[in-house]
C-alpha cells in the first residue's frame, strides 16, 4: 500500500498530502505527490545542463508511468518492497522515486538528500530499492554501518553522472546488487541499465525502449518514456547483436586530435587512480584545445589553487605506461574553479574556454 514516511510522520490518505511543510524537501514531495492523487497529467520540469543551457520541458502523466512500468518489469518488483528517496524531489530522479512508490502501491522513505543516507536510516526500515548519485554511494561504502546496509538493498540504481572504476570495483567486491542508469530529464529517468560487475558496462534498455544509431554513430531512442518520440542524443555508443550498448562519450567533447578521435568520458576513468593519488580530492577532465599541427591538442585540467609542477612532471610520466601514446594528455593546466551548470556538473565547454584564452 502506497505510503510516505518522513521522520516521524506518515502520509496516506489523500488528505494526508494536503498539508503544508516548511521543510523544502518534504513540501516539494507533498506537492508533486497531491498533484499525481488527483489525476494531474502535464508537469514541468526543468533539464540538468550538463551540455547547455538549461530548459524547461513538459512531461506527462503517461511518461512516468511508463517509466515506472518498464523499471517494474525489469526487476520484478514486488507490492511488498520498501522504496527510499534519497533524492530531491524537485528533480527528475527525486520525482521518478515517489512515481514507483504510487505506481506500485508501495510504502516510500523520503529523506533529506545528504552524501550519506543510509547513516540515520532505522534498522527496521531497510529499503529493497534505491537510487543514488555515485558520490551518495562512495560515502556509504566509507561507512561500516552504511555499507552493511547497502550490501542487503536487492536494487541499488546509480546515476547522475557515471561510476568511477574504483566505485565499480568496489561495489563489485562488496557483492552490493548496483546497476548504472543512463537516461535524461527527457526520458523521464533511464531508459537501460548496466550491471556493475567490474567489467565493461553494457546497458540493457528496458522493456519497450527502442534503440538505434544515426550517421555519427550516437544513440537514438524510441519509448513510452520519451512520449513515442523518437529522441537524438549525442551519445556516441557501441551497439552489439544483443541489443545492448556500450557508452563511449559525448560527440560534443570527442577531440580530434591529429584525425584521431578521442573520447574523453571513455579515457577518464582509466587515470582516476592516478590522479587521486598524486592530486588527491581534485576534480579534473580531460578535454580539446586548438593546436596548429593536431587541430587539437588533448590536455587534463585540474581544479587546485596549486600549480605543482613537479607533481605534474609525474603524473605525466606514469600516464604513459596507462594510455597508449596518441591518448594521452600532452599538457596539464591547473583551474582555480571549475566552471559548473545549474544543477553542479562540470561544464567543460567554459572551463576549457578559460585555457583557450590563457594559451
């Protein structure tokens, strides 16, 4: 039976969502919750910007449900499991918990959005189903009793940005039950899932969703999510004889760099460990300047008010016994601030505009 625990306070009847809240996380939940009760079937809701502008777009009733559906399907979900949303409802994966808890006439556990949210959970309230950011995850598996929690959930989903290898590996190790999304604001949430076994990740789309490639070899997509439209990404994916793709990169970073194509997204997590090792806590990308002999040059960025060439030096010197010689990074430039989008991630296009113009 559809139900919404918040703290002390549990939410079931359609009066129940008529109250008022001044805690942002509980009131937006509220909201969007009264809103599906009483048959609403058009939402707005605003896109992440990871590649743009920001923008908002409507969504309907028979897309989420849609999603809903495939993901119940996939997972064969059960009336009697238990749902946490550890996400902010104002955004499509906060939205899409509390949909699966009223599409499946299932109870729901909302909770603030924290790096840890498994720490205060009641024993007794152990969730079968969860969707997390990769950083939510990392925390979990760096807390004992966290992770012990983590590794009972039957369906841990992951997305928001992709799984470092190490984060793979770990969860891999720990036997914890994660898949990776892939999906988008317009898809209403995913559309394929990969298993996190510590290999190579293939997305398995859902029940329904079809797949397909145009003439750049990036993913298009066909769904009940996507309204039965057909959706062009600028995803550049390997699709094999299963069905199932493999994610390289967006188009819109590829660098050509001497006529050969680069994937930044691909090579980033092969020199994660390397990075964290020698520049520990920063973030980094790697990306395309212009350069007259290549077209483009491929450099690392590194956010860190410490320009340690030394470390540099190094770090240089060991990427070349990880990355074959036309991938590596021949530059290292060092960013006080990253620049971000909206909702947090790294834009890389402006960031690299601030090494174009200091070259």
């Amino acid at each position: 039976m559809f139900q919404l625990h918040f703290e002390n306070q549990i939410f079931r009847t359609p009066d129940d969502f008529q109250t008022s809240s001044e805690n942002e996380v509980l009131k937006q939940a509220l909201l969007f919750c009264r809103d599906w009760i009483v048959g609403k079937e058009k939402f707005i809701q605003k896109t992440s910007g990871s590649t743009g502008t920001p923008k908002e777009i409507q969504i309907t009733r028979s897309q989420l449900l849609a999603s809903a559906k495939a993901t119940a399907a996939f997972f064969q979900i059960e009336k009697s499991d238990l749902l946490l949303a550890c996400l902010h409802p104002n955004y499509i994966a906060g939205k899409m918990m509390l949909v699966r808890a009223m599409v499946w006439d299932a109870a729901v556990i909302l909770v603030e959005p924290t790096s840890d949210p498994l720490a205060n959970l009641a024993e007794n309230l152990l969730p079968d189903f969860v969707a997390m950011v990769p950083l939510q995850v990392e925390t979990c598996l760096n807390n004992p009793k966290s992770k012990q929690k983590l590794q009972q959930i039957k369906h841990v989903l992951i997305g928001g940005a992709p799984s470092s290898l190490r984060l793979q590996r770990q969860l891999s190790e720990n036997h914890i039950n994660a898949w990776q999304s892939f999906g988008m604001t317009e898809t209403v949430s995913h559309i394929a899932l990969a298993k996190i076994t510590g290999e190579a990740l293939w997305y398995q789309p859902l029940p329904g969703v079809q797949i397909g490639q145009d003439d750049r070899e990036t993913l298009w997509i066909e769904s009940p999510m996507s309204g039965n439209q057909r959706i062009q990404t600028n995803d550049k994916v390997i699709i094999n004889s299963s069905r199932y793709f493999r994610w390289l990169g967006r188009v819109d970073f590829v660098v050509n760099s001497g006529g050969v194509k680069l994937f930044p997204e691909s090579l980033e997590p092969q020199i994660e460990e390397s990075i964290d090792r020698l520049f520990p806590g920063k973030r980094f990308f790697l990306g395309g300047i212009p350069d007259q002999m290549l077209g483009q040059e491929l450099v690392l960025l590194i956010e860190s008010n410490e320009k340690d060439s030394n470390r540099a030096k190094n770090l240089l010197h060991e990427l070349e016994t990880i990355l074959p010689k036309f991938e590596r990074p021949r530059k290292i430039h060092f960013l006080d601030h990253f620049e971000e989008t909206s909702s947090g991630k790294i834009n890389r296009i402006k960031t690299l505009a601030h090494v174009t113009l200091d070259s």
